[in-house]
C-alpha cells in the first residue's frame, strides 16, 4: 500500500488560502447575481404600477406646465381643476389608470384659459383631453379628447396632439399628427386645428410637406402658422418647418 506524505505546512496554508479565495468569489458572484435580480424586479414593478416612488408621487401633486399655474390663476392637482380654497372645479373625464402619471399644460389669454392633459398612449392613440373656461377659471367645458380612450367630446382632433397655442381668448391652434397614416414614401402626418369661437368648431389643415415628420412648437404671425417639426420616419431630415396660411 503507498502510503501519500502530507503537503509541507506552508503548501497546506496556500491551498487554504486559495480554497478560501475561491469561497469569497462565489459568495460575490451570488450577491450581485441577487442584487441584478433585486434591480430587474424594481424595473419591472414600476413599469406594472406606472412609473417610480417619486413619479407616483408627482403624479398627485401639482403638475406645473408652459404658461400655467398662478400666472393664469388655474390650479391643477393631477386630474382635477381645483379653486384657491382647494374645491375641485372640474374632474377630468375617462377611465384612466390613477398610478400614471398625468401632465397638464395650461394656456391662458384675457379671462379665458385652456387645460389639456396627455394620459399617455396605446395604440397609435393618445390619450389626450382638453378642456376651456371663458370666465376666469370659475366653469369649465369639455372640448376635445382622443375617442378611442372612450371619452365622449365634442371633437377628435388627430391621434396625437403636438405643441399647442392661444391666438386670443376665442382663437386656438393645436397641432396634430398620426404616426400610421400617410401614403408617400414616408409615414406619420402632421396637422394644423384652428378655433375661432373658443372650441365650438376647428378647421382642420393638413400639412403633407411634413409628411415624416411629429410636431414640437408652433409660432403665430397674423394669418401665418409655422409649424416646427422633429424627424419620426427613418430617411426624413432632423428637423423641418412649414408655414401654413389661416383664413
């Protein structure tokens, strides 16, 4: 029988050591793999609930917007219009879920203002409502909103609304645009809605040289609309403008 010597004490310490080395290793390995996991669940609840802490958070207090808040004297808490004593004024309409977010954007001229919430999209739809007061914030009207969200409004505008302004308290532009439609060789079309009578009518004017393209600002110059747009279809320009004449 043959008989195997131990290693030398200080080989035994060595391969101690390296045993141990390789043990703390393995143990890290563990942990990050655990603290990926940790991440990519975190990632995946605030995509189920809406968005983060902070976010929800957000989404229950005042969203501040362009040309909004004290400036226009319109308060808004999330989905409600509320008055300088806290009473709610108006309540935004639609099934929407209370953990999104809902921005607003306030616009106002003279005694009359504009509230316009976005709820986000699906498909090819956005979820936006937009509603009007003609007497310094005091009543509100229902305007337009997205039908396909199941808000019963007076008008539809496009499948998404772009940048927006006031002409005066009975004179509103709003840009549009719809990322499926068009049938030249680049998809997404922008439009341009005109009020005249604080939201009772639109004219609708379609923009086909922005054909490509979805609407980020809007400038007013007399009859004349410039309407900025940034690059949607692969093989459009970054940036492009057009002017549209309004009767």
């Amino acid at each position: 029988m043959t008989v195997i010597a131990p290693p030398p004490q200080d080989e035994l310490e060595a391969l101690i050591r390296e045993a141990r080395a390789r043990q703390r290793r393995r143990w890290l390995g563990a942990a990050a793999v655990i603290a990926l996991l940790a991440g990519a669940a975190l990632v995946i609840s605030s995509i189920i609930t809406g968005g983060s802490t902070a976010a929800r958070r957000g989404s229950r207090e005042s969203t501040s917007a362009v040309r909004s808040g004290k400036a226009c004297g319109v308060h808004v808490i999330n989905r409600r219009i509320v008055g300088a004593d806290g009473r709610t004024l108006f309540r935004e309409p639609g099934n929407w879920t209370s953990t999104y977010p809902h921005p607003s954007a306030v616009r106002c001229s003279g005694s009359t203002a504009w509230v316009v919430w976005d709820n986000g999209a699906a498909m090819n739809q956005e979820g936006y409502v937009g509603v009007r007061s003609g007497d310094d914030g005091r009543t509100w009207r229902l305007v337009f909103a997205e039908a396909y969200f199941g808000v019963n409004a007076p008008h539809q505008l496009d499948s998404y609304l772009g940048a927006w302004t006031l002409g005066g308290p009975q004179v509103a532009y709003f840009t549009g645009s719809c990322p499926v439609c068009g049938a030249g060789p680049l998809f997404g079309t922008v439009s341009l809605w005109v009020t005249k009578n604080g939201g009772r009518t639109f004219r609708r004017y379609a923009i086909p040289s922005l054909d490509g393209y979805s609407p980020s600002g809007i400038r007013v110059s007399g009859h004349e609309v410039t309407v900025f747009a940034k690059q949607f279809a692969r093989g459009a320009r970054p940036r492009k403008t057009a002017t549209v004449h309004v009767d």
